[in-house]
C-alpha cells in the first residue's frame, strides 16, 4: 500500500482509510464466526497499513522543515485516539453490550471527511522525496530501512504487546473492564507527552540519543510497572509510555 500511494492519491488513500477501520471495528460485534470475525480484523489492519505511511509522508511534507516535531504531533495524536478509543469502547461494551459497537461508526467518517479537507491538494505534487529515492537507488534505500524496519517493529510489538497485556493484568487483579480501558488512555497520553517531548529534545540533541535513551528507559520502567501497586504503578505506566513512545 505504500508502494501503491507512490504512483495513486496519497491524500486519497490516506483520508479512505480511517472509514473502512471504522466500518470494520464498528461490526466487530456483528460477527457470529471465527471466520467473519477474522475477515474484519484483516481489513482493519490493512486500512490501518493504507493510513499510517501516507500519513506520515504527508506530515513530512506539509512539515516546513520541522519535520521531527511534526512526527511527533502524528504519533501522539495516535497515542490519545488509541487511549480513547480503548475507553469509548469499554464504556460502550459495558453499558450496552458487545452488539452495540456499531455506534461508534461515525467516528472514521468524520476523519475521513476532515482529512479530505485539511490535506491541501498541492501535497499530492511534491515529489522530492520520491525524486531522492529513485536518485539514491534500491540498494543504498535497502541498507537504511532495514534497521529502521527492524527498530520500528520491535518497537510496535512491544507497544502491542503492552497494550494487550495491561486490560487483561487488571481485570485479573478484580478491577472492572472500564479501568482497563483508562489505563490504555493514560498510556496512551503520556506516548502524546514522550513524542513531543522527543520530537523537541531531538531537534536540540540529536536523534539517535533520544530513540535509544527511549528506547533503554522503556525496558526497567516496564518491569517496575509489573511489581508495583496503586499510585507507583499509575506513575511507572505513564513513565513507560512516555519513554517508548519519545523515540
């Protein structure tokens, strides 16, 4: 899909997705199989893929040189919208049940239909990056972005990873559903504080130290999250999000 929004509409594609993630979420509770259930998952993940590089390529481009920062109020916005979410759909599960999804769906059309018009079409006409690359070639273009894809998705994993893993931590500590979806949204919020927080420091000192400072952090925060209680380990949660995401 990033291949494709190189030679069709990044604007187009980008702005498309987030309303078939909506119309497959929002079903999620009208699926009566295994089967449909994982056909709808597979076509939100493949919008999300549509979304996020032609997302982020037009952020670079509308950046004006601030091109750090600009990644920064991207992914922290992903980070609260993600926390939300996690919050709206245990209110809306726990209130009216698992059917009652659907409700959510005018969410992703409002995205898309904002999309459409914040995104100047004049983006679609920049091609200097996509002139770099073809300048640079394929081998020097594979030799950069083969760490870079084996950082981000570890990185990914690990988020992923902790994200499934703390719902379920605390409904098996007692604690209601919705707890766990407040907990996602305070992860969440502080990945918005740690991007732009990184975006800034980065700008100043450099990228490479702030992603593997964030990255070293993340790691004792987390264990510390897992043998703490109450308060501490509100705070180590919030620690671990911000360092995470800061990179």
């Amino acid at each position: 899909l990033g291949f494709l929004g190189d030679r069709v509409s990044r604007r187009g594609l980008a702005a498309l997705a987030p309303a078939i993630t909506a119309v497959a979420m929002s079903c999620l509770g009208l699926a009566h199989s295994y089967r449909s259930l994982a056909l709808l998952l597979v076509a939100g993940s493949m919008a999300s893929s549509m979304f996020h590089p032609h997302g982020a390529a037009l952020t670079n481009i509308v950046a004006r040189g601030r091109s750090s920062l600009a990644m920064a109020v991207f992914t922290s916005g992903g980070s609260v919208g993600y926390g939300l979410g996690s919050v709206l759909a245990a209110l809306v599960v726990s209130h009216l049940g698992l059917g009652r999804i659907w409700i959510t769906l005018p969410l992703g059309f409002i995205a898309a239909a904002w999309m459409l018009a914040a995104i100047p079409r004049s983006a679609e006409s920049d091609h200097r990056a996509r002139t770099a690359v073809e300048a640079t070639g394929r081998a020097p273009l594979r030799r950069e972005l083969g760490p870079l894809f084996l950082v981000v998705m570890l990185r990914a994993a690990t988020a992923t990873a902790f994200t499934t893993f703390v719902p379920v931590l605390i409904e098996r500590r007692g604690q209601p559903l919705v707890l766990g979806g407040w907990a996602l949204l305070g992860f969440g919020a502080a990945g918005a504080v740690g991007g732009f927080l990184g975006g800034r420091w980065s700008e100043v000192i450099g990228r490479r130290p702030v992603t593997v400072a964030g990255f070293l952090l993340t790691a004792p925060a987390f264990y510390l999250f897992l043998h703490s209680g109450g308060v501490l380990s509100a705070a180590l949660l919030f620690i671990t999000g911000a360092c995470l995401f800061s990179a």
